[in-house]
C-alpha cells in the first residue's frame, strides 16, 4: 500500500522489519514498486533478492523484465534472459511474453524473433505483443503477416495492426482493418475508436469521422476522456470547431489536453478572444495550462495586441515556474515585441537562462522595428559571439537595422553572406524588400532597381511599391514609372500604387512641361487604371 501511494521509504522500512522474507513478499514489494512506476527501485530489489539467495518464480521474473523494459535497461534485461536460460523458465508462456515486451522496447529485433520462434506454446498475448512491436517500429509487411497467422484474433489483435497501419500512414488500409474486423463479429472497444478517429484527423477525412462517431453512439461505447479528446481533435483538423465545442463540452471530465486542443483550434482559427476565454474557464475548473498551452495563449495576445492580458498570464507563468522554458520564452518575446512593449521584451530576453535562434531573431527584429538599430546591431555580434548562426529572418532584422542606421556598406557585406553556398541561406522576398526599401531612401536608385531587375519570379508587389515611394521622395521620374507600371501588371486590383504615382507626376508638373501631367494624374483612379496603364507606358519611352 505504502509502495503504491509512493511512500518508498517506509514500505522499504516495513520490507525490512519483516522477521522472514520468501518469494512471495519479495515479488509482492517489487509489484508494487512497479505499479507506482519506481522501475529503478524495482529492480534494484530484484537484485537485491538475488544477493540474498532466494530464488525468483515466474512472477518475480516478469516483474523484474517489466522495469527493464520501461527503463530500456538492456544490459540488465539481457542478465536476467541469461539466469531465466540456466533456471529453466523459458517453457513459462509469461516468461517469454515478458522477453518479448522487453526486448521490443529495447528496440530488439533479432532477439524479439528468437524468443517467439523458440516458444514451444503461444498465448495470444505472445502475438499481440510481437504484433505490438511491429506496429510500433512501422513494421507494415511483418506486421500484416503475423496478425494473418494468430490462431484466435482478438480486439488487441486487431487495435495492433490498426494500429501500424496508421503509425505508418496506410490510414486507408487502416480503416478497411476497421471494417474487416466488424464484418468478422469483433466489436470495437474505446482504444479501436481511438485509433481510427486519430486516423481521421490525420487525414482530415471528415465522411469517415462521422460515420465512426456514428458507429460510437450505435455500440454504445463508454465516452472515455481519451475518446472524447480524439473525438474533439477530429472534428478541429476537419474544420467543424462549432461541432468540436459541443464535444468538448460534453466531456464529462475534461484534462488538460482536452483544454489545449480547443484552445489550439481557437487560436489557429483566429478566433483569439475564445481562445483567451477558454483559459480564464480553465482555471476556474482548477486545471494548470502546460507550456504548449501557454504559447497558445500569449500568440492569441500577440495577435491581439492586448497587453493587460499578455501581463496577466505572464504573471501565471511566474507562477507555476515556466518562464524558463525557452518555448515560453520565445512566446512572451513575441508577444512583447507585437504590443510594442521593449522594456518588458528586453526584461525577459535578459532573465532568459537558455537563447535559440528565435530568441536572438525576435529581439533583434523587435529592435530594429522600433528604431534602435544600434541595440538590434550589438545584439547580432553577441549572438554570432555565443556560436548561434543566423537564418534568412535574422538577417530581415539586421538588413533593416544597418539601413535606418545607415550602415549601408554594412547592409551590403550582410547580403553578400546571404548569397553564400556553405550558409545554405536564401535570399527571400523580405530580404528583397527591406534591400530596395533601404537603397532607395538613401538615394541608390540605380542600385535599388538592379536588385528589383533580379528577383525571382514571384516578385513582391511591396517591394516595387517601396522602389515606386522612393522614386516620389527623389523626383525620379523614368524609374518612378517603371515601378508604377510593375506594380499595377503585378496587381491591378491594387489601387496603393496611385496616390504615390501621383505625387510623383505632382512634382514632376513643376519640374518639366514635356508631357501633360494633369491628364495622367486623372487617371490616376481604379476605374482607369487600364488607360493608365497604356499612357504610362508612352511616356516612358519618349523620356
């Protein structure tokens, strides 16, 4: 009793002050250390046992191959195969049950297969839990070969063989195993309807989920949590999230991954404020949010913008001791960074015991955005110094601190290494943009357009619109109307273009009378952009 409620010392106390000590007390204690999943313990007194002389039964045996599969502890469980060889006990179909489970956890093959081949009898365990390995490993063929040759099928038989069909993706094949095993008079039980509901969601086959639901409420199964959070999870990947409230709330006893998967959809299906909501539910019901469930929340605040609240779960995470975790972390840089909130950014960046690549990009980005590029600089030379390599959405950050700083040599040596093959970067549409956006404000048109002139085919629409402000604030009208004309081919139905293209022909007007100005800034509208477009493109070739 003292074992199973975890209270190892004075269980070991009592073990101890026992006058006599046979078999039965031994392999009692060690029972019990195991189902309190002390394996380590466990098998420290199967070792123990030994040392004292007593002789382990069958029992004893597979409790002590038990702990060693569940600590993966192969050297010991290979030492306990070599005494069950010399005691004579692998004729006990238990015993090499046990071997079989130990050495499929140890990721055995070979020794799984000579255990069961040299087994004089087989339960059906025997085959399941080989047919559990192979489902476990992918073992699709072998799989599928064995579950042909068991004697006597039973529902575990069938849920393993599902069970590999959907671990290896054959979801299809899976459920043709489903309905194969209710033609053949075997009923599904709750971990069946797991396994082909998860399989659904995998494949967002909403036709299928129904009729399983449907086959759920005929059989009358009991709606275990398990089930209802696949059930839930099911209709949240199949887009149905009215459907997957109602079976949330209709779980009759909801766990935390009950609470994160609606909580997940609700912020991956921007509906953040349900999201927000659900949690506040949450800790009424007395259940504590994990760190996957935080970062749900705090991107729903970001996506928001809503900083009281960012606050308050901030302080939920100080709390239960999560603002370690560099997940979290990162979470609460970004959702800092999307208020517009440094000083709380810079507090957590620097209480951060462990930085990734995102912890340095967030910053540094988050830095530059608000205009102190010397700040996001430094921090890129100290993230370089503690051996983090940048990535292309390091290098948006950086590219655009060194241009509002000024640094546009700099600027040039960071797009160089972008280009370089050993870093296996790639220069992206961002990198494109803040370089144009960047060349152009400091008056390198002529650059600028040579950049813009080598982008790959999906060529950004904002890039040519920076170039097109640019050539507005320097009065360059040829390449203002170059720009004008990419963006309007690139998007017509984008009418952004036209205010800065008339501003443009504004100053133009008093700089020069060649052309009729007043007539192209008419048709500066969305209802003549086509006209436009054709005019456009006579002044560029008489300039």
């Amino acid at each position: 009793m003292y074992a199973k409620c975890g209270y190892f010392n004075i269980a070991k106390q009592i073990f101890d002050q026992m006058e006599e000590h046979d078999v039965v007390s031994w392999t009692a204690f060690i029972g019990a250390l195991l189902q309190a999943e002390n394996y380590k313990e466990a098998l420290a007194v199967f070792n123990r046992l030994e040392c004292e002389g007593i002789k382990p039964n069958h029992v004893t045996i597979v409790y002590a191959l038990d702990a060693c599969a569940n600590l993966k502890d192969l050297e010991n469980g290979k030492h306990i195969h070599d005494r069950i060889s010399k005691a004579g006990l692998l004729e006990n179909v238990y015993v090499c049950n046990a071997l079989i489970n130990m050495y499929g956890k140890c990721g055995c093959l070979k020794e799984v297969r000579e255990v069961f081949s040299t087994m004089s009898q087989r339960s059906v365990a025997s085959w399941n839990t080989l047919l559990t390995f192979y489902a476990q490993n992918g073992l699709i063929d072998e799989a599928f070969y064995l579950f042909e040759q068991i004697p006597q099928k039973n529902v575990i038989s069938w849920n393993n063989l599902i069970s590999a069909m959907i671990h290896t993706g054959c979801v299809d094949k899976a459920f043709d195993c489903y309905e194969r095993m209710k033609d053949e008079g075997i009923n599904p039980n709750s971990s069946t309807f797991v396994l082909v509901v998860d399989g659904c969601a995998m494949m967002k086959d909403l036709e299928h989920g129904l009729q399983i639901h449907k086959d759920i409420v005929c059989v009358g199964n009991e709606y275990s949590d398990i089930l209802c959070n696949a059930l839930a999870n099911m209709y949240v990947k199949c887009g149905q999230l009215e459907v997957a409230r109602f079976v949330f709330d209709n779980i009759p006893n909801r766990n935390l991954i009950s609470w994160s998967t609606m909580i997940a959809a609700y912020v991956q299906n921007r509906q953040e404020r349900q999201a927000l909501d659900l949690f506040w539910n949450m800790l009424q019901h007395e259940v504590i949010p994990d760190e996957l469930t935080f970062t749900y929340l705090l991107a729903a605040c970001a996506s928001l913008a809503i900083l009281e609240e960012g606050y308050r779960i901030h302080a939920f995470l100080i709390r239960y001791d999560l603002e370690s975790c560099i997940s979290v972390g990162n979470s609460l840089l970004n959702m800092y960074s999307k208020c517009g909130t440094m000083s709380s950014l810079k507090a957590v960046f620097s209480k951060m015991q462990y930085r990734d690549l995102i912890s340095w990009t967030s910053i540094i980005t988050a830095c530059a955005q608000c205009g102190d590029n010397e700040a996001a600089l430094r921090l890129f030379s100290e993230m370089q110094s503690e051996g983090i390599k940048p990535d292309e959405l390091t290098y948006v950050g950086v590219i655009a601190a060194c241009g509002h700083s000024g640094h546009i040599d700099d600027v040039r040596g960071y797009v160089s290494a972008l280009w370089e093959e050993e870093r296996g970067l790639l220069f992206k549409s961002d990198h494109y943009v803040c370089m144009v956006d960047l060349l152009g404000r400091a008056g390198h048109l002529e650059e600028a357009e040579e950049l813009l002139n080598i982008m790959p085919d999906d060529r950004c629409h904002l890039a040519w619109l920076s170039f097109l402000s640019s050539c507005r604030n320097h009065g360059d009208l040829k390449r203002g109307i170059v720009a004008a004309l990419s963006c309007l081919r690139l998007d017509p139905t984008n009418d952004t273009p036209l205010p800065l293209l008339r501003n443009l022909l504004s100053v133009s007007m008093k700089q020069s009378q060649q052309f009729d100005f007043m007539k192209l800034q008419n048709l500066c509208c969305k209802e003549k952009i086509d006209d436009l477009v054709k005019q456009l493109e006579i002044v560029y070739d008489k300039l």
